[in-house]
C-alpha cells in the first residue's frame, strides 16, 4: 500500500494534524518514518491519559488533568537548551525525546485531548503557541511549553511581551483558533528558516516545496524557491522560477533584485555552456 502523503492528507476535510505533521517529516528528513506507529503512540498516550481525566470532571479541570498527565508523568517539556533544533519541529522525534517547541507540544496536547473529547485548538499568538479550550463560561488557556501551564487573557498578553518585547495593545484576533492548514504552515515556516540558518539547502527546498502545496497563491515562495534553486547550483531551475515570480508579482518591491539574480543565474548556465 502506497504511504500516506502530505499533499493527500492537506486535501482531505477535516485535516488530520497529527497525521499530517508526520507526513511532511517523512518527506522531509525521514524516508523510513512509520506515520501508522507514531499516530499509534499518540492514541497510546490519549488511552492512558483516560485514566486520568475522569469524565466527571469541568472541561478546566480536563485540561488542566491533561496538563498533568502530559508534563509530569510523561514528562513531555520545552527544549530550552536547543530551541533551534530542527527534531523540536518533527512529531516523531517530539514522541521520542519528549521534547519541543511550543507549535510542536501542542500540537501533542490537541491531538490527544481531541481524543478525549475536549474541543482543544492551536492559537498562535505573536512569538509563542499556547492551546486553547472553549468553555460555556471561558476559554481556557493551557502553555505546553511551560509545563502545561493555566494561562489567562491576561497571562497571554504578558507573554507576547516577554517573548516579543512588544508593549502595545493587546489584539484578541490573536486569541483566535488557527485552522489546521494555518499551524502546518506555522510549523514548516519554522522549519525553513532552522534549515535557511544552517545552510542546508537541500532540505529547504524540501520545506519549500510543502509550503507551496500549502499556499499555492503565495508568489513569494516561487521568488524563494528560485533562491533555493540557485544556492545548491540549479540554475535552471532557478532562472524557472526567478521568470515565474517575475510574471505575476512585476511590481513587487524586490522585483529588481530577483530580476538581478536571475541575470546571475544566467550568465553561469552560459559560462557552463
């Protein structure tokens, strides 16, 4: 049987995040990856997690049942010491070393609270990801980077401060669930930018290349691909998509410089002629 893919799996309604975070880490960086036994794993920890958050119980106290189950007893934490690491991105390794990003831990905690049932959501706010649970009375707010940690409104707006040093207003839109296609390109974003810093081309232009089926619309990613392209010394298909961006984004601001990379690109594919 073919393997799940991640382009069939962000065409099918409803996403299945925890599926399809897997998937884009096989394409990735895992060839081997089993998505099948890692999904698994997951409805492993949401089975054990039953014992611990009795049906009887609030949502609050749900969550904050989850919360314990998954920060202390499975000791699931934030890599503090290696925050750039690109394995705190890949679900895989996140169930392997219990260790993360904020996006990748809850990404953890949705996907096992939906199996108990509580109505869990990604909400990005400015620098860090938290989870939220809707109440008939509140949201909930639950930090799985810090430990699982009950967060409020307010608790949210000093941490946007503390991890972004901004000190305006506070936008409750950032309060706002993001969709399942919008974490999955909050999370590859990530993930470009830790192989951009280290130069691994090959790989970027493997980040790239989901990000595109994810944002098909998105011109920038044909100029960035191009990029890509040029750096590990494909011109061809650098100039391709320097001449596709160009063709539907002329005005942009940078249009220029890609114009002057692609004249770059160019005169090497002519010297190697």
């Amino acid at each position: 049987m073919e393997p799940p893919s991640f382009a069939r799996e962000i065409s099918t309604e409803p996403i299945n995040l925890s599926r399809a975070t897997l998937c884009f880490a096989r394409e990735i960086a895992y060839p081997d990856l089993d998505v099948d036994a890692y999904l698994q794993r997951i409805e492993m920890l949401a089975e054990t997690a039953r014992r611990h958050v009795a049906a009887q119980l609030s949502t609050a106290e749900q969550a904050e049942a989850l919360s314990d189950y998954l920060f202390v007893d499975e000791r699931f934490r934030g890599n503090t010491g290696n925050y750039s690491d690109a394995r705190n991105s890949f679900l895989n390794d996140v169930l392997e070393r219990r260790m993360g990003i904020p996006i990748s831990l809850s990404v953890i905690y949705i996907s096992t609270a939906r199996r108990l049932g509580l109505p869990a959501q990604g909400i990005g706010l400015p620098g860090h990801f938290i989870v939220g649970i809707p109440t008939p009375e509140e949201s909930i707010y639950i930090d799985p980077f810090h430990g699982g940690a009950r967060l409020t409104a307010d608790d949210c707006i000093q941490l946007v401060h503390q991890v972004t040093g901004y000190d305006g207003d506070f936008h409750p839109d950032w309060l706002q669930p993001m969709t399942a296609q919008a974490i999955l390109t909050r999370m590859l974003n990530n993930l470009r930018n830790v192989y951009y810093q280290q130069a691994d081309w090959e790989t970027s232009l493997a980040v790239l290349e989901r990000l595109r089926l994810l944002q098909p619309e998105l011109h920038e990613l044909l100029r960035d691909l191009g990029l890509v392209h040029h750096r590990r010394g494909a011109l061809r298909q650098a100039v391709q998509y320097y001449e596709l961006y160009l063709s539907r984004a002329e005005n942009a601001p940078d249009s220029g410089t890609v114009r002057y990379h692609m004249e770059s690109a160019i005169k090497s594919l002519a010297r190697l002629n």
